[in-house]
C-alpha cells in the first residue's frame, strides 16, 4: 500500500512533464500563411466609393508578402490597377497588370464587373508582353524563380499602338508562284494554288474539299468538310466559309461555319456559327446558333441562341436565348433568357430572365426576374423580382419576393411573407411584409404585422412592434414604435 501511494504521487509530476512535452510545437517553422482578405474587401468597398487613391495605400504593403495565395494577389492587383487606370496613371495600371499576368498568363478581366477600355488595356499587355518575352529552355534550372518576375516595362505608346491580330494570316512570298497541287492529306482536294504559310501551314484558295480538317492547313475561301478536325491541338484556320456535311471545325473560323452536326471552333470563332445539334468554340465573336446546345469555353461576345442548354467555363455578353437554360462558371451580362433558369459563377447584370429561377455566384446588377427564386452570393443592385425568396448578402434598390432573407439592404423590400436582415448588416430604407425580422439595425421604416428590430433608428408600424435598444417599458408597443 504504501509503495502504491508514493508510486501515485511520483507518476503525477511525469504525466504533468509528458504532457507539457508532447504538447510541445516541434515544428517552430509551421506559420500561418499570409493572407490580405481583409484589405481585399476594404479596398473593394473604397473602390466602390471611387476612393481610388485609399484602395493602392490599403494594398501596396500587403500585396508584396511572400507565398500569398494566388487567386488572393489576383484580386487584389485587380483592384489596384482598376484604381490606377480610373486616375489615368497607365504606366503604374499596366505594371500591376503585368503582375496579374506573370501568376496567370491567361488571366482575362471579367466582362461583367470590368469596363471594356480595362478588358483592351489587359488584352494589349498581354499581347506586348508575349513578343517581347524571348525563348527559354525548359531544362535550365535557373530560370524557375525568374518567370514570375515581370519584363522591363516598354514605352507607353507602344502598348496604345498595338494593332489587333487580322483575321488572315501573312501570306508566303512564294505563293504568287505556287502551282495547284494536293496537301499532305491524301484524301483533300484543293482546287487552287496551296503553299506552306509563316507559321508552317498549307495554305488553300478556293475551294477546299476534305473528309477532316488535319490540323495544319489556312483555307481562304470555301471549306467543305465532313467531320470535325482530328485532334484536340488542331492548328487549323479557315477565313471565308465552312460547311460541314455533317459537320466542320477548326481551332480558328473567321467568316461563316455551317455544321448540319455541328460548329467547332477550338481556339476562336468570329462571325456566324450555325450548328445543327450543337455550336463549341473557345472565343466566339459575333452569332452562335446550337440546335440543342452551345458550348463556351472563354467567352462569347454577341448573340448566342439555342431552344436547349448554353453552358461552358468562359462568360457571356451581349443577347443569349437559351430555351431550357443556362449555367456558365463565368459571367453574363446583357440580355439573356433562360427557359428554365440561369446560373452563373460570377456575377450576372443587365436584363435577366429565367422561368424558375436565377442564381449568381457573385452579384446580380440591373433588372433580374424569375418565377420561383433569385439568389446572388454576394450583392443584388437593382432590381429583384420574384414569386418564390431572394438570398442575397447585401441587398440595394428594389427587392420584391415572397421571402427576402439578406445580410443587410438598402432601399425597398417587399416581401409578402417574411423579411429577415442578418445580426452584423443593417435594413436602411422602407420594407413591407408580414413579418420584419431584423436581427442588426434597421434605420428607416418597417411596416408588418410583427416588427422586430435588435436595434431601432427609424419607426415600425405594426400590430407587434419590438425594439431591443429601446428602454424595457417600451421595446414591446402595439400599433407604433421608433427610436432617433
């Protein structure tokens, strides 16, 4: 017994000891990763306010941490080249527009949230960037820190003066020359002169007959083809007419593709695509028509028209009629119809219908309606109509639905059933409905049968009014309540 309690009293100290021990960091190099969250979102409200010169002091320091996060340095270099640009200092625009490009080569603004004269300004540097970024070999080892560092910026007037691509390449010297003649596919046909062009295609004009597109040939003229091109990583270029019997493609279309399957364009199509069952392209520029579906990859700027379904990871702009639906991993903006609902990852503005409902990972901006639901990730601005709930963050100008539950609004609510505004957002402005539950501030004028309010600055008009910042004998009145 005796060994027993002084073997207790002897084991608390080493469990004590071990404890401490094991609980220990052994690692002291674990550290939290930087972050600028939360001057990401100040300087977007500053940005907001046209605050432009508080938007580059909140960002400079925190955006020059090492290992931030990709997507995180994005949006914030986003956010200071727009608040450079709006005060017309290009040279500082375009080098913060160059750090955006050496963490995403392909980053493109969206067309949504950004003016276009942005959207231009990126695309030059980019495109000025590309020329004068010289070859590298792969294998050497010591370049693999430098490629995220940006080139020397070139003069300013070289960005504004560079061209856009045309939609022909340059033509060889020798093809004056050439005599007619079969390409490397035994089964094309072309009735015209071909030669190799700059960038090691066979160039046809004419006419061009051939089962399949293989991938290296520039047709000026008429295409006529009976299925897509062969591989994925086609080169291809037609500038003129396509035709597909059933159907055509190719990485690039300028002019008019006819597909009674389908229209491919891999890498781009401007002008007219017309498919029967379905229209893909990578960029498309102009009028796209699917019989069941249009498939983007990068955006399409103009009119995309389908009785089935758009989808795709690019966005959209301009007029899209889609006759069952739409879900895009971009943006929309425009006009644009769904038969049954609409659902884009980023934001959605301009005039959008959907039947059943419309949903925006980011924000919906302008005239958003729909028959059973409306929901925005971050802000609806505008107005909201619906006969089913708005979900929205921040609410700003009319919302009308049978339910609106928010995190805070501004403006006009009407909601017939219930109207919720979260803990840490305010209702400013005028809301109607049965049942106002504003969990955080309400300043302005709540009309309901029940009113709550955690803290009044304006009036309820109800059968219950409840107001938590008021003295006790009067949170709770019938008819009317108000604090100032």
């Amino acid at each position: 017994m005796v060994f027993l309690r002084y073997a207790r009293r002897a084991a608390l100290p080493l469990l004590g000891l071990f404890l401490l021990w094991t609980s220990s960091p052994l690692d002291t190099s674990a550290q939290t990763a930087p972050s600028c969250e939360r001057e990401i979102q100040t300087a977007k409200e500053a940005y907001l306010n046209q605050e432009f010169r508080q938007v580059v002091t909140l960002l400079s320091d925190c955006l020059e941490q090492p290992g931030l996060p990709p997507k995180q340095a994005i949006r914030g270099y986003r956010l200071k080249s727009l608040s450079f640009f709006r005060q017309n200092s290009l040279v500082a625009a375009r080098t913060a527009i160059e750090r955006i490009l050496s963490i995403d080569p392909e980053y493109r603004p969206d067309p949504v949230e950004n003016p276009p004269s942005y959207a231009l300004l990126v695309s030059m540097v980019r495109n000025l960037k590309d020329e004068r970024t010289p070859p590298r070999p792969a294998s050497n080892p010591s370049d693999a820190g430098s490629a995220l560092s940006p080139a020397p910026p070139a003069p300013l007037d070289s960005v504004f003066a560079e061209d856009f691509p045309t939609f022909s390449d340059a033509e060889p010297s020798q093809a004056k020359n050439a005599s007619p003649a079969k390409t490397e596919d035994s089964s094309t046909t072309s009735l015209a002169k071909t030669a190799p062009s700059t960038e090691s295609l066979v160039t046809t004009y004419g006419l061009r007959l051939t089962h399949r597109n293989q991938g290296h040939e520039l047709v000026k003229g008429l295409n006529l083809t009976l299925w897509k091109p062969r591989s994925a990583t086609s080169n291809g270029q037609v500038n003129g007419i396509a035709v597909g019997v059933p159907a055509t493609g190719a990485a690039r279309l300028y002019g008019l593709g006819v597909g009674i399957f389908g229209v491919a364009g891999s890498d781009a199509l401007h002008g007219i695509g017309l498919g029967g069952i379905g229209l893909t392209a990578g960029r498309l520029n102009g009028l796209a028509v699917g019989g069941l579906a249009l498939h983007v990859d990068n955006h399409l700027n103009g009119i995309g028209v389908t009785p089935g379904l758009t989808v795709g990871s690019g966005s959209l702009r301009g007029l899209n009629l889609s006759g069952i639906g739409m879900g895009i991993d971009g943006s929309i903006a425009g006009l644009q119809v769904g038969g049954l609902g609409l659902r884009a990852g980023g934001s959605i503005g301009g005039l959008t219908l959907g039947t059943l409902g419309v949903s925006g990972g980011e924000d919906l901006l302008g005239l958003t309606a729909s028959g059973a639901m409306l929901h925005a990730g971050d802000l609806l601005w505008g107005i909201g109509v619906t006969g089913g709930p708005i979900v929205a963050s921040r609410t700003q100008g009319l919302a009308l639905g049978s339910v609106v539950v928010q995190g805070s609004g501004t403006g006009l609510v009407v909601a017939p059933l219930y109207t919720h505004t979260g803990p840490d957002g305010a209702l400013t402005g005028l809301s109607l409905s049965t049942f106002n539950h504003v969990r955080g501030k309400q300043r302005g004028l709540t009309i309901g049968l029940f009113n709550y309010a955690s803290e009044l600055q304006g009036v309820q008009l109800g059968l219950f009014n409840y107001a938590g910042n008021n003295p006790r004998f009067l949170r709770f009145l019938p008819g009317l309540n108000l604090n100032f």
